[in-house]
C-alpha cells in the first residue's frame, strides 16, 4: 500500500470536495464503458453515497441495468514539480477510487434529494428542484462499499526546506553525459527551446571510438 493512500473520511472528504467530475467503470460484456459525470456526494457514519443523473434510454442506462456493480475514480489537482531528485521532476495529484453499486431512483422525493446534493457541490444557492421537473431526468445513487484516497505530494518536495529554491546544474538520473541546468529548466516555458537546459558533455569521450 502507498504510504500517500488514505482510507479516513476526513482525506477523502476533502478530495472528493475539490473534484469536479465522476469517472463510472461500468461492465459492458467482456469489455468495460466508462463515462465521466457531474455529481455529489454524502458521507454519513462512515457510508458514501454519490448521487449523479442522466437519460436513462441510453448506454449509461442499459448498462447499470444489466449489472450495476461499478467501479469509479475522481482526480485532480495535477502540478508538474521540478524536485532536487533523480530526474528532477515529479507530480503532484490528488485520487479517489472506489467500488458500489448504483441503483436507479423512483422515489420522487429521494430524486428531488439527490438532485439537490448534487447541484449543492457545484453551487450552494440555487432554486430547489420541483417535481414537474423529474420527468426530464432520470437520478442514481452510487452506493460505495469500497473508497480510499490519494494524496500525492513529491518526496523531493515534502524534504525541501522552507525557501529552499532549486539551482546549480545536476547530472540527469542514469545518464553521467548529460546535465540540466534547474535554474534554466524553471524558468523556461511550456514552448521553449529546451536546447539552453539539457546539454550533452562529451569532453571526456575517447576520439579514436
């Protein structure tokens, strides 16, 4: 297990509050469908639900109603990081994973619920759901029986010192020929020539080979 995986409620609450869209596994023969959606979510002693909609006529539909045992996944928070390691470069990213099963929603007051919840993440005031509106859409509550977070942090970063910066050339992971300049490499843009940071020293090579 990576030391970055949480399973408390308090990490991945806090995941789950920053993440923007759910990512369903579903089984589709020997195969698996995967569509992202907007969603909410409850924690309540311990127990996820995530409530998300949809036209129940088409594949999502079809699908949950053959088997609705899923799988899901929520990310983000990605930052590239250059960090005083082995190849002088990382990522940042927060997950969560999980499994459930979904159920499809008929109880027009549990719609109105979870339709509710789910705007709430997205919006805190916005006008209640009535239920001429119901009609028009069709409500699943994802019911998780397994959920952990991850919270991905660097250990190049976790070990820096406070304003501690990354300068000076260093020898690139593997390779003792070639050196990056951290400095050049920092400050250089997503389309900038990158000739100026990677240079290949071959001053030691042996001119007879």
């Amino acid at each position: 297990m990576k030391a970055d995986t949480y399973f408390d409620h308090e990490h991945i609450n806090q995941v789950l509050d920053e993440m923007e869209v759910l990512v369903i596994g579903m089984h589709d023969g020997e195969s698996i469908y995967q569509t992202p959606v907007h969603f909410g979510y409850e924690e309540i002693d311990g127990q996820y639900t995530l409530w998300f909609h949809g036209d129940d006529a088409h594949t999502t539909g079809r699908l949950l109603a053959a088997n609705p045992h899923v799988g899901f996944e929520l990310d983000g928070g990605q930052k590239f990081r250059l960090v005083p390691k082995p190849f002088h470069y990382s990522a940042e990213f927060k997950s969560v994973i999980g499994q459930g099963i979904v159920t499809k929603v008929t109880d027009h007051q549990e719609m109105l619920h979870g339709l509710n919840v789910m705007t709430d993440h997205y919006i805190k005031e916005h006008p209640e759901f009535t239920e001429r509106m119901l009609g028009q859409v069709t409500v699943w509550r994802l019911d998780a029986n397994k959920i952990s977070a991850r919270i991905h942090i660097p250990a190049g970063l976790k070990d820096m010192q406070p304003g501690e910066k990354l300068s000076g050339p260093e020898t690139v992971y593997g390779d003792p020929n070639t050196t990056v300049d951290l400095d050049a490499l920092a400050s250089a843009s997503q389309n900038a020539d990158y000739s100026d940071v990677y240079t290949d020293d071959h001053s030691n090579d042996d001119p007879s080979k």
